[in-house]
C-alpha cells in the first residue's frame, strides 16, 4: 500500500492512540493507563490465572482489539506474513526480563508518556533511563547484535496467535466467568467491553499501517537521526496532554500520582533494563503485538514472554505497588541487567557481519 | 546477487546493513533485496535522505531495491 506513507499517518496513529487512551479512562479504565500494553498483558496473565494478586486481573479486551485490528490491516495491505525462527526463546527470556523492568516502574513506554503528559514526574524521571537502555541496546547492535533472520512459514502458523487472541474473545463474550476478573483495584477499573474492542481496532488497525513503536523513536533518532517514528511519539503525549487538560487530569508532582510509586532510582533503572530488552527484541510491546498479528511468530512467542515475565512479577514479588519497589524486584533488576548484558556480548562477540565494510552479506 | 540481503531482518538491521553498504561506497549502485514493508520504508528514507534514488521493483512476495547515486 504505497499510498499511506509519509509522515501524516504516524502523527495520526500518535494522536488517535492518546486520545483514545485519555477517553478509555473516562469510561472507566485506570487513571493514566487508558491503553497500556504491559499492564494489560499483566492483567491478562492474572485473568487466565498465571498469577494470583487479585487487584490485577481481567482480560483485556484492549489487546485482543489491537490485534484484530493489526491482523485486518495487514490483511488488507497484503502485509501479512508467516514469518519467523530467529531465536524465538532468547526474545522470550529479553521479554521476560523487560517485562520486570516494566512493572518496577509500573507501565510500558505507552503509559510512561500518559503518566507524562498527566503530570507524574515519576515518568519523567523514567525516560531517561528508557533511553539510556535503548542507547545500550544500539551499542550491542552496532557491534554486530543480532537475534538472526526469520524465514518463510507456512501461513497457518501465522494464524495461530490472532486465533489465541480469537479464543479469548469468544470466552469473554459468551462465558467470562471462566477467568479470574479483579473485584478491585485497577483490574476491576474498566471500560465497557464493546467500546473499548472498537477503539483498539482502530489502534491496531493504525499502529500497523504506521509501523508504529514507542522504542523505535528513540533508537532511530539516536542511530539514524531518523525522525518518522518520534513524529508518532510525540503526537501520542501531545494529544494526551490536551485530552487531559480538557477532562481536568493534571496533577504536576511526584507524589499522590495514580499506580505510580516516587522511588526515582528504580523507575529509571526499570525503564533502563526495558529499554535494553526491548530495543534488542526490536520493539515495543506494542509493536510486537502489531508484528504478532501480521505473521510474525517470533514476536508471538515475544508476548507470551510479556505475560509469563508478568506472571513471575507477582508470582515472585517482584513487580512494584504504589508502596513501592520490593526488595525482590530491585534484586531481580539487577539480575536482569546481569542476564541481558551476558546475552548482549554472547549474540554480538559472534561476527554476524562478516568482514565490516564488504557490501556484500550472505546470510 | 543483490548486494544487500535483507530478508527476514527486523528493525533496525536492515537499515544499518544498508547504511553500512551505501557508506562504504559513497557512489554508485546498491542493490537490497528484503521482505518486510517496515524495512522497505525505513530503507527508502535513509537513502532519499542521503541524496540516493530510490527504484522499487516487487519480486513476488519479495521487494528489490536499487539505490542509484
């Protein structure tokens, strides 16, 4: 689809994702978590029982919207592709790990701008430490990084993922007492199920027509000086921040910020560690819950790693509560730092690209 | 024999293989060859912004890229 290219489609996707967010919290999702890749896929994992801390599960139809959404536009675009083996468990294990690193600071990089633009210092204070993890992750990719080339597969393999997204939804339409849905706390704080689907059509449907990310930006600024993708993240805080100036949400401060705690040193080491994991994943959740949904199996397998490092997060203690960071998520942030760095000299003392400066790479 | 190969590379690989190869040869033809819609894109910016042609030539579910400068 050569037609929708340009940068007028990612300022679009960034506007309508904050808008949207900001509206799916009036209608009754968290306050600054309208749409939050992370926490919803945590959610998800407490609504299918993968862990047990009762204010945060519910099944998401926000997700499940996304991908259908994604799934469509690819689709119609011809985009779709079953795609996939490169290195499917060692992205499982960085999703793992960047997904600590996401609930110490209590949200993805979607969330980090919607707390942003909401006031919440906390998440200014994260995103530099985001984008020293990016800046990191550039450095392992630099040096020759890299996860490996996916290949062909048969199409039915990339059906397998919006089919599981499919199930859930049927599950939560006709029979939802079969998952474990919070009675409080943020997970018993939702939009109604239909409205909150559609919107999140729209987003997939955008997000995949955009290319869009929310490490990209950073990572293409700092390795390219290629502005496309911050268009998009830009727009997205923009739009929120006028959304929440319009509905009154503006609380400039550290404390009394909604799901946030004010420990600076692990909101920026949290947002560090996801930053890493997740430019070497190459991509956002939200991103690869788009890549999911076009074919891409190693992206698949990505977000079961979201929701199993979720699971382990509450299961273990490890994720932060507006009380703050327990003792055993600080440890396993600095374990996590430990594990990815191994991983990062492992894949990239391994010259993937032979012989620098030969034009001519054979895979 | 396209002299990048970019097939099922993700961001940012193929953009870095290609600046790599259109930095070693400053002038010239380079010619990529890729799958990914979001590699085409990226790969087509870089190099419009670094002053090279772009020609796109659809191979089935492939794409072949000739960057001219």
């Amino acid at each position: 689809m050569f037609t929708l290219k340009g940068k007028g489609l990612v300022i679009l996707t960034g506007l309508s994702i904050g808008a949207l967010a900001v509206i799916l919290t009036l209608a009754g999702n968290p306050a600054n978590m309208g749409i939050c890749i992370a926490c919803f896929l945590r959610d998800i994992a407490g609504g299918v029982g993968l862990h047990r801390a009762a204010p945060v599960q519910y099944v998401r139809p926000e997700i499940i919207g996304i991908v259908f959404g994604a799934f469509v536009a690819a689709l119609a675009s011809r985009s779709f592709r079953a795609m996939g083996g490169s290195n499917a468990l060692t992205r499982f294990v960085l999703a793992f790990i960047g997904m600590i690193g996401f609930l110490v600071f209590l949200g993805c990089p979607l969330r980090m701008l919607l707390r942003m633009s909401a006031g919440d210092l906390n998440a200014w204070i994260a995103l530099p430490g985001f984008a020293i993890g990016i800046a990191v992750g550039i450095w392992f990719i630099n040096r020759g990084f890299s996860l490996g080339r996916a290949t062909r597969q048969n199409e039915a393999h990339g059906l397998v993922f919006p089919f599981i997204m499919g199930v859930l939804l049927v599950l939560l339409l006709i029979n939802s007492t079969v998952f474990h849905f919070s009675t409080e706390g943020p997970g018993a704080m939702r939009a109604p199920l239909l409205p909150a689907l559609g919107a999140s059509l729209v987003v997939g449907a955008l997000a995949q027509r955009a290319r869009f990310c929310l490490v990209g930006p950073i990572r293409d600024m700092i390795m390219f000086r290629d502005p496309y993708l911050l268009f998009g993240m830009v727009s997205l805080f923009g739009a929120a921040l006028i959304g929440n100036l319009i509905v009154g949400n503006i609380n400039v401060g550290l404390t009394g910020q909604p799901v946030a705690h004010t420990e600076a040193l692990w909101n920026f080491l949290g947002m560090a560690l996801a930053g890493l994991c997740f430019t070497l994943v190459a991509g956002c959740p939200l991103r690869q819950l788009v890549s999911a949904a076009e074919g891409n199996t190693d992206s698949a397998v990505t977000i079961l790693g979201v929701l199993v490092g979720a699971a382990f997060a509450h299961n273990f203690g490890l994720a932060a509560s507006p009380a703050g960071v327990p003792p055993n998520g600080q440890i396993a942030v600095v374990a996590g730092f430990a594990v990815v760095l191994a991983i990062g000299f492992a894949l990239s003392t391994v010259k993937v690209f032979a012989n620098k400066g030969r034009v001519n790479e054979s895979a | 024999m396209p002299d990048v190969n970019v097939c099922g590379l993700v961001c940012p690989e193929p953009v870095l293989l290609v600046k790599r190869a259109i930095d070693a040869r400053e002038k010239g033809t380079v010619t990529v060859l890729g799958d990914s819609e979001a590699a085409r894109e990226n790969i087509k910016r870089l190099a419009t912004g670094k002053g090279w042609s772009v020609q796109i030539e659809a191979q089935g579910e492939q794409w072949l890229l000739t960057l001219t400068k």
